[in-house]
C-alpha cells in the first residue's frame, strides 16, 4: 500500500514539475496580443520581441531543439479567411520558433531562412496563435522582430 501511494505521488511530482518546465500557451505573452484580420494593411505586421528563453524544447517535444520562455513571447488573434498566412523570425542570433495554434497543436521550426525560423498555415484557422521565438543554443536577450504576412516570404 505504501509503495503505490510513493509510486502515486512520484508520478504526480514529475507529471507537475514536467508541466512547469514546458512552454504555457495559457499563460500571458510577454510582448502583447494584436487582432488581425485576413487582408490586413499594413502587410506585413511586424513587431520588435526578444528572442531566447531557459525552457529546453527537447525536455517537452522530442526532436525539437531550442531554448523558449514559459510564458508565450506574443499571441495573434486570426479572424477571417485568407489562403495562407506565414509566422516568420528575423534575428541576429540562431532562433527557433514555436506555435500553439488553433487546433490545440504545436508547430516548431528552425533555420527556414539562414539561422531564421518561418511557419506556413496554409487556409489558417481562425483563433488565437500563441508564439515563442526562442533561441537554439539557450542564449537569451537576443533582439529580433516577429513578421506575420499572407504574402510570399
């Protein structure tokens, strides 16, 4: 009895901390949130961030390498209908990208571009995008702009 209720409890403690050690797509983002709606002017939106975080990615998704904060870096809010729409880094430093998306799954990409991260939802859902620009090798404070286009990039 008492080796089930430690194993029980062994169980609950990793299960807590492996959730405080992941990225949070509830939490709130540090950089802001913006309403965007399929033809939106100016394209592209682009909105200075900071890229890097202490959260290691291959603790939380296997395969996927890169440091990101707990909390999202930025949250869009998608409306309307448009044929794709394109979630890009530009940085001075090797970053990674990570999307919660509307369908409640994670998309990650790294080096699209040279050291810069690029996801494409082709016809994206609407609803709230939560992104993490994180950087590969765990450095942190590394400027960067987050771009978001329905155009070619």
């Amino acid at each position: 009895m008492i080796a089930r209720f430690v194993f029980a409890l062994s169980a609950l403690v990793l299960s807590v901390s492996q959730a405080f050690a992941c990225p949070n797509w509830r939490a709130d983002p540090y950089f802001g949130t913006i309403d965007l709606m399929a033809g939106f002017q100016p394209d592209p939106y682009v909105r200075n961030i900071t890229a890097g975080g202490t959260i290691n990615l291959e603790r939380c998704f296997n395969g996927w390498t890169g440091y990101v904060t707990g909390r999202p870096d930025f949250d869009l809010n998608w409306h309307g209908s448009a044929n794709k729409l394109t979630i890009a880094v530009e940085a001075g430093a090797d970053a990674v990208l990570l999307i919660n998306a509307p369908d409640e799954l994670f998309y990650y990409n790294d080096d699209t571009y040279g050291k810069n991260p690029v996801i494409t939802f082709i016809n994206p859902q609407p609803g709230l995008y939560d992104i993490w620009v994180g950087s590969y090798d765990g450095s942190r404070r590394n400027p960067a702009r987050l771009i978001i286009t329905e155009y070619d990039y």
